[in-house]
C-alpha cells in the first residue's frame, strides 16, 4: 500500500490511462482522464458520498499503472483497445465485440467493396458496425445495383487489359480490369455508394438527377433511362424511412438499458432528418453500476467503433467527460459536435425511443438467459476473445475412406439452427484421411461464405454467415486443419476449438496442453451438445449415401434394370429397405417394368 501512496503522490497532471491491479497483478479497471492526478486521486476520497461500485474496486486495488498520452482523444482510443484486451471486471463490456461487421471500400485507382470483420489503419473508407448482417446484405445488394463497384481481388496495376467477368455483363461490376470504365466515372460510383453507406439518400438522388438531365441534354437516352430508374429506386428507399425531425439534421439518439450486470445500449441513427437505422449492444456489466456510468463508458465503447460521426448525439442523461467526449468526436468529424440530454421536443421523443428499444431488446434477451449464461461461460473458461454468439461444429463419418461425408451443424445463441445444417461430400480420393477431409470441408465452407459475400446477387446465401468460433471433432490434428483453412481463405477473428471423445479435452490454438473443462459445466456441456449434433448428422448422411450406394449395386446386378429403371425404382422406393418392403404387386405397378424383372428383383430382394 505504501507504494501504492507514493505513485498516487507522484501523479502527472496529464491525460492519459490509468490501469488498477489486484494484488495477483490481474486487470480491475482501466479509465481515461483529462488530468490522471484529479481523476486517480477521486477514487481514494473518503465520504458517505462515494459510489458502491468505486467502494467495492478500492478494496481490491492493489497497483497502479498509468500511461500518459498526447490528448485525451489518444487517451479514449487506447482505453478502449486496453479494455478489450484485458476484459477488466469492473469495467463495461461489449458482449459481441468482434461480431460486428463493417463495409469497406478500399484505397485504390478502382477501389473494392468488401465485408470485414474490423477497421484497420490502411487508408481505406469503412462503414459500420452493423449489428444486423440482414441491414448489411440490403445495403450492400442496393449498392451493387446503383453502382457496379467491383468485388473482385485483382491487381488491376499488374494485369493487363482482360475480357470482363459474367459480373460485368449483368450490369453489377462496370469493367475496370478490361478498360471498360473512365477513373472520373468510377470515381462517381465509389463516391455514391459511400454516400448510400452514410445514409445520405438526398445527396445521392440530388447527384443522380444532375446526371440524368446531363444525359438527356446530351442526348443519351439509354443512359437517363438507367439514371432515371436509380433515382425511382432510391425514391422508394427514403419512403420507408420514418421522418424524425422537420429539419435535415445528422444526429445519433442514444439510449440505454440497466438490469442487474446486463444492459444493452441502442443507437438510431438520424441522416438529413430520418431515421436509417437502428443499432443495439449488449453489454456486460459490473454489478451496481448506475445507468448514467453505464451510458459514459458505452459511448467510450460505440464511438471508438464507429465509422460515421454525427454532428449531434442525443443523451437520455447527463454523462461524466462529455466535454472530453465531444473533443474526441469533433476531432474524429473535423467540426464541431454538440453532446447533449434534450429535455422536449422531437429530439427528446427520439432518446425516449431508443431507451424504450434498448429495453425491449433486454427483456428479450432475458427470455434466452441460460444458453446466454453458457455462451458466457465458454467463453470465459477457454479465453476467447468475444462470446461465440453462431458456433459452427463439424465431423467427419466414413467408413475406410467409402463415402467419406462432412457435417456442418449450426448453433445461434446456444440453440440449435437446423435451417442453417450443411452437408458435404468429401472429394478427396485413395487412402482414408480424416484430417485432409476435415481441411476439405472447412476450407469449402469458407470459400462458398466469402464467395456469397462477394455476390451483390445474393441477399441471404446458404454459407454468407460467417462464425464466431470453429469447433471440430477431434484432437490436434483435426484443430490444425481447421486453422490452415482459415488461414488459406485470409480469415481472422473466427476462433477453433477442437474437443477429442475420449476424455472430453479441448485443444486450443497456441497451447501444448489440452485444457479439461469442470465435469457437467454449462461450458462442457454446450460444447458436447454441438459436438454430438455434428456427430449425428454427419452419419446419419453416411448411412444414407451408403444405403443408396448398397440399393444401386443390387439393382445393378438384377438383369433387366438399367440406368432408367433404377432411378425410377430409386425414386418410388427411396431405400434398400422400402423396396424390400414393397410387394410384387407394388413392383409391377412401376411405369415400364416387365413382370419377368419385377419377378426376378423380388427374388433378389427376399433369397
């Protein structure tokens, strides 16, 4: 404690992050300030005044480490990235993290659209986080429509002039690789669909219409027509959303929700005066925290994510720093940015909304608690980095390498998704390999999501949803294959666990050692539950190509029944055992076979 006194003693009246220790050395809390001495020093005042939640932190502080920075904009920045590292108990949690998706189009002569899991610091323009992949798919389909940016990897610098893809043909990609587009038009492309990202549908039709009548003036009349549809498009588009204030304002109203030590934080976000959409984070909290630090440290959370920065954001109540929030803001726009708590009006109306859809959105949560509390639970006994809301678990069934099958069964919130189960014949050929074919199928699988993703034709595919985390029957041979795939599609952010039968040990990436989850713990059990779902699946579509397989060599070896005749009997019967099941009378009602070959199956069927 007396070293504790002396760095309290010494502290800097600088912005920077301060970093509390328990006494085993682990994380408590991190923080940001203005002034670390001011901020650090209020923790340790004495007073019936002090709130629980620093109360019960003081006790266990054991250490102080601060780190001193440039601004406090710096100091948000890096409190957040501590704070996601270290996942301090006493400090207020995203539960999805890394789930979020975001838009991005990169920096290049034709620049790319793509999806990704989150921003880096390459120059590039990103849109996000999207809390709903649904949004997303429609935003970006809209996109592709309008504008034909292309989704493609090539390197247009090095390639030479090409013929263009089907893309091009269908009018979703405009033909940069053969030559087929003017950088000035391109330009414009990238630039309307970065402004569709931003929710600025006026700008875009404004934009569009200048374009038409240019067109028309110039008498290219195929080209208005396409100008004119766009607009119509659009046009439809900003009917749907709801008008919320009369003037043409950018804003965020936020709004939050406070239950034990869950909450959820929602974000509508208003464009040109209308609500585009609707964002909602579920949090982790630490017990007691008052709804007003929940909403300060949420804003820390949302802000350091977020791509497009309002000139105005909407408080339900007064929040501590939020000076030093709209300098971070501000500087983050490039203008000023007002934080505040609207106390009537329209714009109270919109924070009473966004209280009332992150309340909504918790009672609901509430309803799926345990396989939450699992979902917790596993992610904290393995370390993983964020809670794996979709787990995808595969396995492999096939007997000496004979109608080798994959499975792919899917679990969303700790439920099964039976609509989302994938089936996958194994393509590898001569000896048996149970880890070439797991490599197999998790590399297709990947390749058909990203595949999905690339396609502005498709809005809702069969393999679009990407995972949280990977799991694989088996033990460290399987674990590896699954990770070379992922590392051969350019994958990050998916996590692998593989559990192996015999002693129900997970193996994790980069450890030795398996770790052996408590017998009979949400965590065990939800792994196993997935696990033998895979299991399940995956032989019950082996016994099934193997009962065909067995059907069509004993049709094969009845004279008479050829390709035509088998598939027919195939497709009556479906099964070895519903043919042997059926009687004479019901073989010789199928269409084109003779009496002397539905006799002699019948005979082959019951030696």
């Amino acid at each position: 404690m007396a070293k504790l006194k002396e760095k309290l003693a010494s502290l800097p009246k600088a912005p920077g992050v301060y970093i509390f220790r328990g006494v085993g050395g682990e994380v408590l809390y991190v923080g940001k300030a203005a002034s670390l001495r001011d901020r650090v020093r209020s923790y340790f005042q004495s007073g019936s005044a002090v709130p629980y939640k620093v109360r019960r932190l003081r006790q266990k502080i054991a250490d102080l480490e601060i780190i001193v920075t440039s601004s406090v904009a710096e100091a948000l920045i890096l409190e957040d990235a501590l704070v996601k590292k270290h996942r301090p108990p006493f400090n207020v949690k995203l539960r999805d993290d890394k789930r979020y998706p975001y838009l991005k189009i990169t920096r290049e002569p034709f620049p790319r659209l793509q999806v990704v899991r989150r921003p880096q610091d390459d120059g590039a323009r990103y849109f996000g986080p999207y809390t709903s992949a649904k949004s997303m798919r429609r935003a970006l389909k809209l996109a592709h429509k309008l504008f034909p940016i292309r989704t493609c990897s090539l390197d247009l610098d090095r390639r030479g002039l090409d013929r263009p893809c089907l893309l091009y043909h269908i009018g979703r990609c405009s033909g940069p690789c053969a030559g087929l587009v003017s950088p000035d038009e391109y330009a414009r492309y990238v630039e309307g669909a970065a402004q569709l990202f931003e929710g600025r549908v006026d700008r875009v039709i404004e934009s569009l219409r200048r374009q038409m009548l240019q067109a028309a003036a110039e008498e290219r009349f195929e080209h208005a027509a396409q100008l004119r549809d766009q607009i119509h498009a659009l046009e439809r588009l900003r009917e749907r959303q709801a008008v919320a204030l009369p003037e043409p304002v950018d804003l965020d109203a936020i709004g939050i929700a406070v239950e034990g030590e869950r909450g959820c934080g929602t974000v509508l976000l208003v464009r040109g005066g209308r609500l585009i959409a609707r964002e909602g984070f579920f949090l982790k909290l630490p017990p007691d925290i008052p709804p007003e630090e929940a909403l300060a440290e949420f804003l820390s959370r949302y802000y350091t994510r977020a791509t497009a920065i309002p000139g105005e954001v909407l408080l339900p109540v007064e929040v501590a720093d939020a000076e030093d929030l709209c300098d971070y803001l501000a500087a983050r726009r490039g203008g000023r940015v007002v934080v505040g708590v609207p106390r009537r009006g329209e714009r109270r109306r919109l924070v009473e909304m966004a209280e009332r859809n992150a309340l909504l959105a918790l009672r609901r949560a509430e309803a799926e608690q345990p396989a939450e509390d699992a979902l917790e639970a596993l992610a904290e006994e393995l370390n993983l980095s964020v809670r794996p809301w979709r787990i995808e678990a595969y396995d492999i069934s096939n007997l000496k390498g004979q109608e080798a099958t994959g499975s792919m069964v899917v679990f969303v919130g700790g439920r099964p998704r039976p609509d989302a189960y994938r089936r996958f014949r194994v393509r590898i050929a001569g000896r048996p390999d149970d880890y070439a074919m797991m490599r197999e199928v998790i590399t297709r699988r990947l390749a058909h999501g990203l595949a999905e993703l690339a396609d502005p034709a498709v809005t809702k595919g069969r393999f679009s949803e990407l995972p949280d985390l990977i799991l694989v029957d088996g033990g460290k041979g399987q674990l590896s294959m699954a990770l070379q795939a992922l590392e051969e599609q350019g994958l990050s952010g998916i996590e692998v666990v593989a559990l192996a039968k015999r002693e129900e040990l997970v193996y994790l990436p980069g450890q030795s050692e398996p770790v052996r989850l408590p017998e009979g713990s949400p965590a065990l059990k939800l792994l196993q539950k997935i696990r033998d779902e895979a299991h399940r699946f995956a032989v019950d579509y082996h016994r099934r190509l193997r009962g065909k397989r067995a059907l069509a060599s004993l049709l094969d070896s009845v004279p008479g029944i050829g390709p035509k005749r088998r598939e027919l009997l195939l497709s009556r019967f479906g099964s070895l055992q519903g043919l042997k099941e059926a009687s004479l009378e019901e073989l010789l009602s199928v269409p084109g076979l003779p009496r002397q070959v539905a006799e002699r199956l019948y005979k082959a069927l019951h030696p």
